[in-house]
C-alpha cells in the first residue's frame, strides 16, 4: 500500500500544530518511540483502503469497460483522508479522486515527487483485480 501523511493546509490550526506537517515514515517512528502498536494501525488502514476499493469495484470496472479499450493504459489516483482519534482508531473522512498534487513547500513538493516517482512509476500496484 502506498501512502503518505499529507495534512490539509485548510484544517483549523490547533489540528495542525497538533499533527504537524510529517511523512508518514516519520509518524510511525514517533509512534514507535511512544509505544505504539503501529502495525495494528496499519493493519486497520489497509482495510479501510481494501474494503473502500471493493466497495466501488462494480462501478470502476463499469467505468473501465465503456471508457477504457485496455486496462493496463490508465490509473486512477485516490486520496484518502482518515482522522485517527484519541485512541489511534483510523476513520474514513473521505475519498478523493484525482487528489491535487500541487505542492506548498518543500516537504510537500518532497512527499508527492516520491510518492509519484518512487513509489506509483516504478513498482507495479495491482490492489484489485478488476
């Protein structure tokens, strides 16, 4: 699963200055120094994302069929807000097609060039057979 910790700019402040502006890897190692179970976070993140994906499988592989005269010339990119709460439950908030790529600073710019080049362009991602 690829992921990044992208904290939108347009959230109150104290959510912010709580969370601070972080890659994903530097949030797990925070955790980690806490004593967090940080795989079981994983773990409920990847099945938000799973069953998010499966749940509109019928409609993008619809979508793919009418638009689409092969499966392997396109992707989509979904952005997955979720909201841990004081017990480091994951939430779903909502789901982004297309997400913005647009960076605001140098740590942004950092996240999305890796993200896009390291980890999208350069591995093959196969999360559901449609």
């Amino acid at each position: 699963m690829v992921c990044e910790l992208l904290v939108n700019k347009s959230a109150s402040v104290d959510l912010i200055t709580f969370v601070d502006y972080r890659t994903l890897q530097s949030l797990w190692t925070y955790f980690l120094g806490l004593g967090v179970d940080v795989e079981a976070i994983k773990s409920s993140l990847r099945d938000i994302v799973i069953k998010t994906l499966l749940s509109v499988a019928p409609a993008l592989n619809d979508m793919l069929k009418n638009n689409v005269s092969n499966r392997y010339s396109c992707f989509e990119l979904f952005g997955f807000d979720v909201l841990l709460d004081s017990d480091l439950k994951p939430w779903l908030l909502e789901v982004n097609i297309s997400p913005s790529l647009h960076s605001t600073s140098s740590l942004d710019l950092s996240v999305k060039v890796s993200l896009l080049f390291n980890d999208i362009f350069y591995q093959p991602i196969h999360l559901i057979s449609l």
